[in-house]
C-alpha cells in the first residue's frame, strides 16, 4: 500500500517510500527549505523528506474549534444556492460561455482536440462539454500539428502492439506493413494515487511525443473506468495480450531495468526488446541517467520502454539536449504543458461526469465566482492551525469577502434579510476538498455567522469527505477524479503545498494558486500563503543531472525557465518567463 494510491491515502505526496507500516508525521521536509538548492545533495533531500503518516485519524479537536469561531448552526444543511431555471442540457462549465456566441466556441480549443466527429457520438458524455472550457493557452501550430501526427502514428501502432514479446526476425517491422513505419512503444505503468498517475501520465505521453513512441497505458487502477480514450478511434489501453500482471510486475528487481542487470549487455533478444525504466523513491544513479543525453541514445534502440514513475517528471526532459529544441517549439510558453496535454489527455469517463455535473449543477452552477480550496495535510486529524492559516491568507489577499462581527443580533438579522435581498448581486462559491468535514464546516458557519461587508453571498461546499483512506477503490477514485476536476472549475484556487492533487487542479484550471506551505512547528505559517509563478506542477525529484552539469550546479543558471519549486524547495518547475534577478539564495 504506497501512498500514492490516491490523495486520501496515508503517505507522502511524492508516494516515496512508503508501504512500510504507518507512522506518525515525521516532518523533515520543512528544514529543505533553508537549503540551497545544490542539485548534488537533490535527491538524497528528497529522500530525507519522505513523510509517512497514519491513515487514521480523529475528529477530537473539532468541537472546541467550532465553539471557538461560531455558534452552532446545526440544522443548516448545504442547500442548494437559488437555482436559475436551467434546462437539463446546461453543462457544468456554463459560466464559462457567458457571453459567448455558441456557433462561435471552438470546439477544437485552437486545434488541440480532434473534431468531435472523429470520435464516436455519445461515447464520452464530457467530451463535448469539456471543451466548452475557455482557456487562455492557445497550443502552437507545431503542437496541433505533432498530435495529429501522433494520432495517425497511434492508429496504426496500437493494433501492432499485440506482437510484443513475439519472437521475430530482425525484420519484424518492415517485413508487412505497407506504412513500413517503425511502430516505438512507451508503456505507461499505473502507480501510487490519482495525482501522481495524471502527473507521469502527461510525462509519460510527452516522452512519447519527442522519441516518436506511442503511449499505451496500464489497464490496472480502473484507467478505463475513470477516463475517456482520448485518441480518435482507436485505444490508449495496453493490448489484452499484454497482461496486467506482467506490466505490474516489472520493478526493480527485473533484468530489463535500465542500465541495471543483464538486460544492459544486450545479449539477448528477447530482453533487449525492452526496457524498463525506473523512476521513483528508490531510483538510483543509473536510473538517473535516463535524464542524460548518452541515456537517452541506449534507450533509442528499444522499441519498447516501459516507465514506472510517481514524479512529474517534465522539467527533467529539458535537462536533455536532444529534446530541448523540439520542446520550445512545441511549447513556446514552457507553462502550459500540463494544461494543454492535460486537457488534451483527460476526459472524465461517465460515471465521472455524471458525479461532476450533478454536484455542480446542484451547489456550484449559480455563483459570479468560484473559488476552490485543496486541502491536503498529510496529517491523520484535523489541523486548527491550518485552519486559522486559511483564513489569514484568504484575508491578507482578500480572496473572499470579510465577515462583519460584533453586530448584535437584531441587528445581524436585518443585515442577513438585506443579504438575501441583495444576494443575486454578486455570489461567490467556495468549493473545499478535504479528507475531513471540519474544515468545510467551520468555514461554512463562519460565512453564517455574519453578513459580509459587501453583501456578497458565499456559500461553501464541499462533495465528499470520505474520511478515511480507501485504497485504489474505483468509487474512491471516482470521487478524487470528480474532486479535481471540479476544484480545475475555479477562478481562484487555494492548494496545499507538496500535493499531486492540488497540482493537477491548478494546471487544468490554468490558474495560478495560492499555495499554503506546510506548516515546521504547529504554528500558522509566515507568510500563510504564497502565489505560485506558475501553473506548472513541481517535479519533486529532479536528477543529480552528472552528465551535464558541475555537480551542485543550479539548472536554473543554464535553463532560466526551470525554477525551484515555492512548496519543495529541492523540487523544481517550469515557468513562464526567467525572473529579472537571480534570486540570491540560488
Ligand atoms: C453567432 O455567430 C454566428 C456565426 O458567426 C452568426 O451568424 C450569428 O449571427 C451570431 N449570433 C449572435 C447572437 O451574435
Ligand atoms: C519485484 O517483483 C517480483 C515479482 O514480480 C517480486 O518477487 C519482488 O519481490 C519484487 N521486488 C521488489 C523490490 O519489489
Ligand atoms: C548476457 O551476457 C552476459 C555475459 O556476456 C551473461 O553473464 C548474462 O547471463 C547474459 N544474460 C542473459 C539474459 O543471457
Ligand atoms: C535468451 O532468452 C531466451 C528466453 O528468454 C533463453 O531461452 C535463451 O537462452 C537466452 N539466450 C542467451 C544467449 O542468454
């Protein structure tokens, strides 16, 4: 049981080494933040940073907090916020057409998606709504271009893959196909939880995209009940003949581990075929070297690669030289990776959607704004602290409306009338994802407890709180899927440091979080909560990079879009732009 089976699950974010038994949080991350970034000490840091925590946990202190910050509204239940008259075709995503003149939406989101009539009518319900989503990246010319290459190149390979392990002659691939095109595989292993597998699943199909593979991914972990096949007629899936149990057994362990074992000799056809690529906790120095040119060259010869990974590990790509051009050109602005492959990759399966779109056409479709928490403290109870720490950012950075205190209670009912009067003004919803009621609870009272000062309603929300860890569990999964698309809905987002979960919000959002660092000592954090640079998640691991650089050289004097991380201070991100400055710590 790795952590990173899904965000409710009891590890680390990084699904670092973990299925050992529960522990309780043993912080050693925060003391990270103080260090340099010197990327020869990188990964043992990363390692070091490993948190391990309990998957049970208590709601004991959550009745002193609720008298401590408002009187008791128990009969309150989340209604529904005053519905307009909607048809029962109104997307999910409506607010995003206001205004929008609909025989004008591109459905294509600038030529990044198939047309809709090359996928079969009704086989994905969000897949039209989906691209209702206005978006303000635009793909490259080139990126339209590659994908539709890619998706031609997919067609015909994916059917091919079934010979994998066949044993052929040297000629296998031209002997009879009329293309005569070399069909290159990257098998997508499925590992740790929902954040960490849409994190190396938009690398692993990136990775694809630059050696001119095909992406084929696991079928264990309910992929294909979770998501929509994004590729035009044809799968995404690993072929039956592949099977699961062999795709899941390949660990470190095996003899196709790259640059480890026999398989390195290259003696033996049949395990040449292949290599297995091992990016994780327990990578070592030769697996690192997948993040070197000469690594890449070896892996050049392999038809097959299959990777393992629970990082993002995008920004590593950059590291490499052979790559480096064809990625600026694909992406001229180096943040929209993820949002762009993302959207491309992910399309909420039925089950899915139905969940998304009756939440949100219950409690989230009538607001002027939406703005979504993640809250993820690795911890197994409810954190006041935390709490606390939220209100000061959403204070400090006025991202919600203050609540008026210290009005007598006539008083505070005349305003409240006058609230609900008023209230089709402005309405702002709040959307909280959490392991646990408490935080949604008390933020929802405090929101009753008084009028705001400018009258605006906010009505907070929250769509499940399952409580307690259920591993790699399809309704669990469901829910988190659900979870992170909804939060992706917002127009601001609040995120918690170190979290997969709050990565893929943010970067399907497009929207650039407020991120709440993680707390050394129990006590609110100073400041609460910082803006990212970037939609970009973080790649929490990033190589000791021997090949290319003077060991402890910062890649950021050589890639100046490549920056340390706000929440993972060993970790690293892509930005936009290079700052003005070197910041001195670097
Ligand atoms: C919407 O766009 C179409 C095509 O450009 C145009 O014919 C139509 O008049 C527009 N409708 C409105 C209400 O502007
Ligand atoms: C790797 O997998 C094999 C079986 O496929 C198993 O026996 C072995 O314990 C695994 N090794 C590790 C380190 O997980
Ligand atoms: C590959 O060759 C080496 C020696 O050249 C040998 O030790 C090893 O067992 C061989 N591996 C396989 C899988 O045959
Ligand atoms: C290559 O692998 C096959 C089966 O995997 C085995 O029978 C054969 O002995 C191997 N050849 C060498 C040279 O190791």
């Amino acid at each position: 049981m790795e952590l990173p089976r899904s965000r409710r699950s009891a590890h680390s974010p990084l699904g670092r080494k973990s299925e050992s038994a529960h522990t309780h949080t043993t912080v050693v991350d925060e003391k990270g933040s103080r260090l340099p970034v010197l990327l020869g000490s990188v990964f043992l840091l990363a390692l070091g940073g490993s948190l391990l925590y309990s998957s049970t946990f208590s709601l004991n202190c959550r009745d002193q907090l609720e008298q401590s910050l408002s009187p008791s509204f128990e009969s309150y239940s989340s209604a529904p916020t005053i519905r307009k008259v909607l048809d029962g075709r109104i997307s999910p995503t409506s607010h995003y057409l206001d205004g929008l003149n609909l025989s004008e939406v591109d459905y294509t989101v600038g030529g990044l998606l198939a047309d809709l009539s090359e996928f079969e009518p009704s086989s994905c319900a969000s897949r039209a709504h989906h691209r209702h989503r206005k978006t303000k990246f635009k793909p490259s010319q080139e990126l339209v271009q590659r994908l539709r290459r890619y998706e031609a190149q997919h067609r015909e390979c994916a059917g091919r893959a079934k010979e994998f392990g066949q044993p052929k002659s040297g000629s296998r691939v031209h002997g009879s196909e009329a293309h005569g095109e070399d069909c290159r595989y990257v098998v997508w292993i499925a590992y740790s939880g929902l954040g960490n597998r849409l994190m190396t699943l938009v690398s692993a199909f990136l990775y694809a995209l630059l050696t001119n593979r095909i992406l084929l991914v696991d079928r264990s972990s309910d992929m294909s009940k979770l998501f929509c096949e994004p590729i035009p007629r044809t799968s995404w899936l690993v072929p039956s003949e592949i099977t699961v149990e062999f795709v899941q057994s390949l660990n470190e362990s095996s003899p196709q581990r790259f640059r480890h074992g026999s398989s390195s000799a290259g003696n033996n056809s049949s395990t040449a075929e292949f290599s297995y690529i091992h990016l994780t906790h327990t990578s070592d120095d030769d697996d690192q070297v997948f993040f070197c040119d000469s690594g890449q060259e070896q892996l050049d010869t392999k038809p097959w690669v299959f990777i393992k990974s629970n990082s993002y590990i995008v920004p590593g790509l950059f590291f490499l030289s052979k790559f480096r051009v064809d990625l600026s050109v694909l992406f001229p602005d180096k943040e929209e990776i993820f949002h762009l492959l993302g959207r491309y990759l992910f399309h909420p399966s039925d089950a899915v959607w139905g969940w998304i779109t009756r939440f949100h056409k219950a409690y989230l479709a009538d607001h002027d704004q939406q703005v979504g928490i993640q809250i993820r403290t690795f911890n197994d109870s409810p954190l006041p602290y935390f709490l606390e720490q939220i209100q000061e950012c959403v204070a400090q950075q006025e991202l919600l409306p203050k609540v008026v205190k210290n009005v007598d209670l006539v008083r505070r009912s005349q305003e409240l009338q006058l609230q609900n009067l008023r209230a089709s003004e402005k309405g702002i919803s709040v959307l909280v994802t959490s392991l646990h009621p408490y935080y949604y609870e008390n933020l929802r009272d405090l929101y009753l407890s008084g009028p705001t000062e400018g009258a605006e309603s906010v009505s907070v929300h929250q769509p499940s709180h399952e409580g307690w860890q259920q591993t790699n569990t399809f309704g669990h999964d469901l829910k988190a899927w659900a979870d992170i698309y909804l939060l992706s809905l917002s127009d601001v987002l609040l995120t918690s440091g170190w979290s997969t979960f709050g990565y893929s919000a943010q970067a399907l959002a497009g929207v650039s979080p407020w991120i709440l660092p993680r707390s050394v000592d129990g006590q609110v954090p100073n400041p609460p909560c910082v803006k990212a640079r970037s939609i970009e998640p973080c790649f929490h691991t990033p190589p000791l990079l021997k090949c290319h650089l003077p060991e402890g050289a910062n890649p950021a004097t050589i890639l100046p879009y490549v920056q340390p991380c706000e929440d993972v201070t060993w970790g690293v991100k892509l930005i936009t732009a290079p700052p003005t400055q070197v910041r001195d710590h670097l």
